[in-house]
C-alpha cells in the first residue's frame, strides 16, 4: 500500500467520524426544533444518513453486474450494527445503552419480521424478483409513514394502523408463504429430476 493510498485511507476515516458526530448533533437539534422524539429521528434522518453509503455501494455493485456484493453487503452491514456497534456503544457508555419501550413493543418486532421475511426471499430462486424489491421499498415506505404519522399524532393513525394489521401484513405474509412453497416444490422437482 502507497503512502497516497493509506493517507487516503485515514483521511475517509478522519472525515466518517467528524461526519458522524455532526449527524448526531445535527439529529439531535432536529428532533427538539420539531418535538419529535429522538427516537423517531433516530429510525428515520439518521438511519437514512447512515445507510446512504450502503445504497450507493450496493446500486455501483448491481448496476456493475456484482449483485452477490449488493446482498453481501446489507447482511454485512446488518450484522455489524447488530452486534459491533450495539455491543461497542454499550461498552463506552456508563451505565450500558438504554433501550425506549416503543423500540421493544413495535419497532423491535418490525425488525424481527423483516428479516424473517427477508429469509425465503433470499433462499428461493437465489434471486431476489424486480416485484420483491419494490415489495421491500413499500415495506419501508409504510414503516417510515407509520413512524412520522405516530411522532405527529396524526388523526389518520388508527385507520392506517388498522389496515396494516388487516389487510397489508397478511397479504405479504400469503405472498412470503406462497413464494416459499412454490421454491420448495421447484427445487424438489429439480432434485428427481437429477436423481433420474
């Protein structure tokens, strides 16, 4: 490695941290300026920030024909925040991290259903459908509506949370499931055809 290349390097390194401190700050003063909840800020602008490098490695990749790097890349990235940055942050902060109620009574259980749904999404085909991404974005799409729509004290909230539970997570739980079976049934299919 040049000395151009390590300093280059160090430099990015510099930059992500001063860049990180100011999102944080930055976050920080706009969930006072609105009287959002830092939290909601937090799920929303910050994890919009932070993923933004994410997308446009993922976007170079899949439009450079690397779509392994694409998906690689957001379970990489996943795994990291899971574990490296909760487990890191717990250990520096005195006292351990504190965990808001609404993070373990809803969000938690969004995130814990999207990656379940992520699952036979991921294993059938090994391919991830045009129709499945946009099912994805409007997954996110919902889940960021429903946050700002909570924050507000929108009028319109109970109605839209009614329709996501009776009528938007069963049909993508029917979509999920019959996508599953209809991969399973192909590729057993595949399977006796090669035993014959």
């Amino acid at each position: 490695m040049t000395i151009e290349t390590t300093a280059m390097l160090l430099g990015g390194f510099v930059l992500l941290v001063l860049g990180a401190e100011f999102l944080a700050r930055g976050a920080s003063r706009l969930a006072g300026a609105l009287g959002i909840s830092p939290v909601v800020i937090g799920l929303t602008v910050v994890a919009y920030g932070t993923s933004a490098p994410e997308l446009s490695v993922s976007l170079q990749a899949a439009l450079a024909g690397n779509a392994d790097i694409a998906v690689v890349n957001v379970v990489g990235s996943n795994i990291c925040n899971t574990l490296w940055i909760i487990g890191a942050s717990s250990l520096v902060t005195p006292g351990g991290l504190n965990v808001a109620p609404s993070l373990l009574n809803f969000d938690m259980e969004v995130m814990v259903a999207a990656a379940l749904a992520c699952l036979p999404i991921f294993f059938t085909g090994c391919a991830i459908a045009r129709w499945e991404g946009w099912l994805f974005l409007g997954g996110y799409a919902t889940y960021t509506t429903y946050l700002i729509m909570d924050a507000t004290g929108h009028d319109a909230l109970p109605v839209f949370s009614n329709t996501l539970l009776m009528f938007v997570l069963p049909l993508t739980a029917v979509t999920v499931a019959v996508v599953t079976v209809r991969a399973v049934r192909r590729q057993r299919g595949q399977a006796c055809s090669a035993d014959q």
